[in-house]
C-alpha cells in the first residue's frame, strides 16, 4: 500500500526497476489517490526514453531522464516543474 500520511511532496523521483514495487506499479498507485494528483512523477531509469515509455505502459509521468543524466539539465527541468 501507498502510504504517505501527513507527508505532502511535490514530486516524486521513482525509478522503474525498484525492489518490492516497480515504477509503472507505483505511477498506477499514486495516481489512483485524488489526493496525490497534484504530484509530479519523474522517471530516472538506465532505459532509453522509448524503452521506458513502453515499461510504463501509458501510465503519465511529467519527466523521464536516462542515465547518464546531464545535471544541468536534470536541474532546470525540476525547477520548471516546480515552479
């Protein structure tokens, strides 16, 4: 189960290859909560980005970054969704 409790993020940083619950799994769970929609999902996965648009199977994420990530970029596409 999603438990989050008083805990209010603004964005989550997930990968799709996690122990007990993979990332597409965890996307399906937290979007299910209306409480949680405002939550901004960013995918980090060693995946290339068409690769893991099909691991998450059309379930939505506002950011997917591959590895090796540039930071710069990483950064300014994190501020931007949270701004």
């Amino acid at each position: 189960a999603l438990i989050i409790g008083d805990w209010k993020p603004d964005l989550l940083l997930l990968d799709l290859r996690m122990p007990k619950m993979n990332g597409k799994e965890f996307c399906e769970l937290l979007r299910s909560k209306p409480e949680l929609s405002h939550v901004k999902v960013v995918i980090l996965t060693g995946y290339s980005e068409k690769d893991a648009r099909k691991e998450l199977d059309g379930q939505e994420v506002d950011a997917i970054f591959t590895k090796p990530i540039g930071i710069r970029s990483f950064v300014d596409q994190l501020r931007s969704l949270l701004a």
